[in-house]
C-alpha cells in the first residue's frame, strides 16, 4: 500500500498558536501509526481573502480563479494532496476563525464548480477535527459541528477521538482569560491526549479506507479507483494551474 498523506490545517490567524499545537501532536499521533507522512497547512500569515461571490468558477467550472491572487492555491494544493485531514480552529464567536472560513467558502465553492457536471469527485478522505478555546462551555461543540458538516459536504468521511467524549479533540482554557499562544497543554491536561489520539485514528481509517479501495478496485464504481486511488482530483488541479500559466503568459507577451 502506498504511504497515506495526513495534512493537518491549522486555522488559526497567530503564529505558534495553541490550535498548532493540538494540530501537531494530532499529526504526531498519525505517524504513530505506520506508514504515514504528513504535511502542515498554516493559515497564519497567509492572505486569504474572502469568497466574492462571482460565480466565475461557476460559469468557467474551475476552482477559484483568483486562487493566485492570493494565497489559496496553497489551500487547494494541500487539500487535494491529502488522503487524511485533521482540521484545527480556534472558538471565534462560538464558530470557526474568518480566515479559515474564507479558505473553506472558496474551496468548497471551487470544487464544487468543477465537478458539479461530472458528479462530485469521491474524494473519501478520511477526517477529524479540532479546537480549543477560551471558554469552559465557549462554543467549542459547536466549532466542531460546523467543521464535522463541512467534511461530510465535501464527501469526506470523519472519526472522533474515540467513543463517548466530544465528536473532536477539544480544549479550553476554562474561562480564563489567557493570551498567549502555545500554552494549551499547560492549562487543559485533555488537549493533547485527545489531539492525538484524534491523529491516530484518522491514520488507521485512512490506511482502511485505501487499502479496502485497492482489495476491492475491481468490484466498485470506477470512480473510487479513479479519485481515491489515481487521485485524479490532483492531476484536474495542476491541468487547471498549466491552464492558468499559459494564459498568464499570453495576457503578458
Ligand atoms: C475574535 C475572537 C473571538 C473569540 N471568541 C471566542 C468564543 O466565542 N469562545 C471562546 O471560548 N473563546 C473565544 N475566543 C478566544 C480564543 O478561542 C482563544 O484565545 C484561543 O486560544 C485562540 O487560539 P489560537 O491560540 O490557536 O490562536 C475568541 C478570540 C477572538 C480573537
């Protein structure tokens, strides 16, 4: 079996944030399990503007057009890289941060735009998310519900940490008001056992999920042999960018 791909997006705007942290120790934890590499997506110090509501992926059916004005590309690059996801926020007004919620509205929307003739693709990625904020009852359960729903919208799959806790890794800094960045672990004692053991169980899911494509490649829909495993989505991606370039090119000479 070829090696899964986890990619840990980290939603938060600060640079060291508490939610890398929990992304880091998630990926830790995905490593554990065998043959797993991994990949980081910080959004801190990015510019990811938000969705313009155009429609021009619409009527182009393409990922977002304005991709490379800005750093979103990086967004789809990794994204569709990845056999396994661990998404990560911080609680903003009991919900995902702005910047991350820009990331999503463009790429759900893109992709969208560029399989909605064809069918969605069966991108099957296996995910598991996360957050932690200041509050005890901050509106944690909430940040991961929106982002439980957003995997579930792009045809993804998602695990918990394990059974009868939150559908997530949480963590809080029980209602204090506590600043800093990276010093989660030193106030929630759960932060991090439960970030990797979320990492864990989106490696063993993926490598699942893969290795049951492959036994079963030829008695299911072509479209899991040609998503999942061919990962096609990632060749339509830099066709679409070679596509893009040469454009860039001709609008210049
Ligand atoms: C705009 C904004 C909104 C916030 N809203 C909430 C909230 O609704 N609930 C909560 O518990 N904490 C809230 N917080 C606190 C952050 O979740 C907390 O500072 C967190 O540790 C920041 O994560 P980071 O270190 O990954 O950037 C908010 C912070 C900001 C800046």
């Amino acid at each position: 079996m070829a090696k899964v791909n986890i990619v840990g997006i980290v939603g938060s705007p600060r640079h060291h944030s508490n939610t890398e942290v929990m992304v880091r120790e998630a990926l830790e934890g995905a490593k554990e399990t065998g043959d797993v590499e991994t990949q980081l997506l910080l959004l801190a110090g990015k510019k990811i503007n938000p969705c313009l509501s155009c429609f021009k992926c619409n009527e182009k059916r393409d990922f977002c057009i304005f991709r490379f004005k800005d750093d979103m590309h990086e967004v789809y690059e990794k994204y569709l890289a990845a056999d396994g996801l661990i998404i990560g926020s911080p609680v903003y007004h009991l919900s995902i941060s702005g910047i991350l919620k820009n990331a999503i509205d463009r790429l759900g929307q893109g992709l969208n735009s560029k399989y909605r003739a064809t069918g969605r693709p069966w991108f099957a990625k296996v995910g598991g998310v996360l957050t932690q904020g200041m509050g005890r009852f901050g509106g944690q359960e909430y940040t991961l519900q929106f982002l439980v729903s957003h995997l579930l919208l792009m045809n993804n799959m998602v695990v918990a940490p394990g059974m009868g806790d939150a559908i997530g890794a949480i963590g809080s800094f029980n209602n204090q008001a506590i600043r800093q960045v990276g010093v989660i672990a030193e106030y929630d004692v759960e932060a991090l056992p439960q970030s990797r053991a979320l990492g864990k169980r989106v490696a063993e899911l993926t490598r699942i999920v893969r290795t049951g494509a492959e036994t079963l490649k030829d008695e299911l829909p072509e479209e899991y042999n040609k998503y999942l495993l061919q990962r096609q989505a990632i060749t339509d991606y830099a066709r679409a960018t070679q596509k893009w370039e040469s454009k860039q090119g001709k609008a210049l000479s």
